[in-house]
C-alpha cells in the first residue's frame, strides 16, 4: 500500500509540473503586445527543457484576438534505484483576448504545427 501511495504522489508531481508549465505559457503569452502574431508569441513557450517538451499543435490571430494549442510533456526523474521515474503529457489550449488561461483538452490526432516565418522586426532609429 506505501509504495502505491508513493508512486502516485510521484505521478501527481509530474502532472502538477505539467499544469505549473501551462499556467507560465500563459503568464509568458500574456506579457506580449496585442498586435503580436499567435505564432510569434508561442515561440517563446515552445521548445524542450531540461524535464519538458512544449510543442505547438496550432495558433491563429494575434495576442489581443486568438488561438495557441500546446502540448505538454513532463518528465519527473527518478528518485532511487527503484524508481523508474514519471511523465506527464497534456493538451492546453489558450483563447487569447487581453488575457488568457489554459484550459486542458484531449489531444488531437495529430503532430505539432510548423510555424511560418516569424514576423519581421522594425526598429527605430533615433539621430
């Protein structure tokens, strides 16, 4: 019974690490101008980590007015030799409008997005 109580915190872990990793996408997506592409902004979330993976999975419209669909995957490495460690994996998708939240969903049939070309940046010169 302990080691089916143990192995499930571990579990809850790796899944609260999943939800801790789609909650900061938010904050991150948020922080971005309005006028911002979806798929610029969600290059910043995306990418693999040391114990995650983000991937895109879609994204339209803009930060003020649009749609991120990411995928999570979370390991949690082991923590002795009998241990064989736990993963996480998720969907989230994020309406954007002034504010966004992820909201968790079943992951769709199919693999991550390519993302266009990011937008060109403009930069003032000031003589």
């Amino acid at each position: 019974m302990v080691l089916a109580t143990a192995c499930s915190v571990l579990q809850s872990d790796a899944a609260t690490s999943m939800h801790t990793r789609a909650a900061n996408a938010a904050a991150v997506l948020e922080n971005q101008p309005q006028t911002a592409r979806a798929t610029d902004a969600v290059r910043l979330v995306i990418g693999d980590g040391t114990d995650d993976t983000i991937t895109v999975l879609a994204a339209s419209g803009t930060v003020g007015k649009g749609f991120i669909e990411l995928r999570i995957d979370v390991s949690v490495k082991p923590t002795s030799e009998f241990d064989k460690g736990r993963r996480a994996s998720g969907c989230f998708t994020y309406v954007l409008a002034y504010s966004t939240h992820p909201d968790q969903v079943d992951c769709p049939g199919h693999g991550p997005m390519v993302l266009p070309p990011p937008s060109p940046v403009t930069t003032t010169t000031v003589s």
